[in-house]
C-alpha cells in the first residue's frame, strides 16, 4: 500500500487574469478550488492513473472540512488528524502573464496530533511504499521527517521525499529510497547555480554519498534527469505541449513514478519515463493529470 503524509493540506485557490497590477483592484477570468498540499496531489493522481494509495496528514477548521470533502469525492481514501484549533490554510495561485504562488502558514499542530500521525503509521509494513511531501508548518520542528524515517527504519517500508532544501538534506542519512528536488532546489542545496546535465547529475551523486538512493530531478519544460542507485543515468526531454497549469506538476511526477515502478514490476526506467510524462500530463492540463493524457504523451517521449 502506498501512503502519502502531507503535513499541510491546502485549497488551492487557482485565479486566472489577464495581468495582476500590484495596488489595484484585480478581476479574474477564472477560479477553480481544488484540494492541495503534495501528498494529497501525489494520491489524487495515483487515483487517476489506477492505483490506490491513503493520505495521512493533518486537517482543521472549515477549510480543512473543505479538503477532506473533495479529496473524498475524487475517491481517494484519507485518515488525517482533525486538529481542534485553527484551519488549514488556503494557497492562492495567480496566472496572468506569469504565475504567483501566496502559500499560507497553516494550523498549529500539537505534541499530542503529532503522537496521533504517529500511532497511524505504525500500520506501515514490508513492502509499503510512504511519500513524505511538501513543507512542514513552522510550527513545528523541522526534524519531523527524520523522526518519522526513524521509527520506520528496519521495517522493509520504501520512503519517498519530496522537500526542499534544509528538509530535504536532514533525511538523506535515513536512506530515502527516492527523492526529487527539482534543477533549483538541487542547486540550493549546494549554493550554486547548476546549468548543465552533468553538473545536476554529478551533484545528484553527491546526495547519493549522504544517503539518497535515487535522485529523480524535475526541470519544468526541460524534461527531468534520474540517477539510480546502481549507478545508471537517464535523461528524457518534456513532452511537447502547452502550458496550462504547473501547480501539481512535480507531485505528478512522483506519483506516475510510483505507478510506472508498480506496473512495470519494478523498472526505475519505466517509472521515470512515466513519471516525466505524468508531470507534463498535469502541466499540460487545467486539472491533476488522467490516464489517457499520460498514456499519449508517453508514447511521444518512450521508443
Ligand atoms: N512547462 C512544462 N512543459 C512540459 N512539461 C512540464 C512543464 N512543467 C513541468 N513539466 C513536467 O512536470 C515535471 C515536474 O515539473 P517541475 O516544475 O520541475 O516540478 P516542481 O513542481 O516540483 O518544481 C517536469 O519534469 C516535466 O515532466
Ligand atoms: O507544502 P508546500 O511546499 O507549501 O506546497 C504546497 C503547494 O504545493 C502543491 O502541492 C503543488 O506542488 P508542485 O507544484 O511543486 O507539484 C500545491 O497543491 C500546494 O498549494
């Protein structure tokens, strides 16, 4: 079973205009409300592509009712914490010209909420698969994704990391089994601008020598690069098409990832070529990626 653990949940407020004035009164074109937070995006789109997976996380308040309501209408399985205090937050996306993001803070999370996700994920077992994705409430301290790779440690569980930067670099001692920081976050990490593939790659091998076992790296338009764990390398372009919306892009990517792994018995080629063509499939579209969409965009980038 694969589980999915989004720490902040989130609307996504997804606005369209034709330009955004700063100090002025802004009219849209378009709004759409969808469920957000990347685990969640990571399940929604599992879903899609055939595969069932549980999200774990933390809710509250109205907006929190919210998520779980349409995250349970696109039939995706949950077990959140429902916090008492708060709500979760509301991410606003603006496309005009180009794309803003205003992403909120989101509700406090207690000790004690905290030991609850924690009682959940001792169901994990040999053979699971656990997605760990997306920012952690500065609420809360930021070593909570190695506490959890902690106390799962020896179990046979394969952990994905989907974070940024200092998050990112605290787990890799644990092993995750993949992780996918895009070509900016990888260069962060280092404090440097990487430009060209050999670089990403060589600079994917040194977070394999801190303990990463796969390094899958997104570069939007530019395709995406992965460098197993035995060493091998693979590159693919991005699919041709027209960008409509790029929030859920990278969560797409590791859920046709995860999909493309299951359904191929275990290739990490295959997984990467759909997880490329799932990302564009969802960058491609208004909504999280479908089936269909991905199936027809892989056979343009696959032999
Ligand atoms: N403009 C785009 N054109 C085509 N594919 C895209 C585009 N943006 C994203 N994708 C696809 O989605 C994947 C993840 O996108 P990226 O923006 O790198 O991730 P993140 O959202 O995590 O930063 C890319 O590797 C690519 O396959
Ligand atoms: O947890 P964070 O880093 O604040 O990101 C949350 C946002 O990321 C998203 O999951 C989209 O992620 P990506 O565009 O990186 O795939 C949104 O749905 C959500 O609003």
């Amino acid at each position: 079973m694969v589980y999915t653990v989004t720490f902040n949940p989130s609307l996504d407020y997804i606005l369209r205009l034709d330009a955004l004035e700063k100090g002025e009164i802004n009219r849209v074109t378009y709004e759409n409300i969808l469920p957000g937070g990347k685990g969640l995006n990571v399940s929604m789109v599992l879903k899609n592509l055939g595969h069932e997976s549980q999200a774990l996380g933390f809710v509250a308040g109205f907006t929190g009712e919210a998520v779980e309501k349409q995250f349970a209408s696109f039939g995706c399985r949950a077990d959140f914490v429902r916090l008492p205090d708060g709500f979760s937050r509301i991410n606003v996306k603006i496309k005009a010209k180009e794309e803003t993001e205003i992403n909120g803070q989101g509700p406090l999370i207690s000790e004690a909420a905290q030991q609850e996700l924690f009682r959940k994920l001792e169901k994990l077992e040999k053979g699971d698969t656990l997605v760990l994705a997306g920012s952690i409430p500065n609420t809360l301290p930021d070593d909570i994704y190695e506490r959890i790779m902690e106390r799962l440690a020896g179990r046979g569980c394969r952990i994905i990391v989907d974070a940024t930067k200092g998050l990112l670099l605290k787990v890799l001692a644990y092993g995750p089994w993949l992780i996918k920081p895009n070509n900016h976050e990888l260069g962060e990490m280092f404090g440097k601008e990487l430009r060209t593939e050999e670089e990403l790659l060589a600079h994917a091998g040194k977070l394999q020598e801190k303990g990463a076992r796969n390094v899958l790296i997104s570069m939007a338009g530019e395709g995406a690069l992965l460098l197993t764990e035995d060493g091998k390398s693979y590159r693919s372009p991005a699919p041709k098409g027209t960008l409509v919306n790029s929030v859920g892009a990278g969560d797409s990517m590791v859920a046709g990832f995860l999909a493309g792994y299951e359904e191929s018995g275990g290739s990490l080629e295959e997984a990467f070529f759909m997880g490329v063509a799932t990302g564009s499939a969802s960058a491609f579209s208004e909504n999280l990626a479908t089936r269909p969409e991905v199936e027809a965009l892989l056979r343009t980038i696959r032999r």
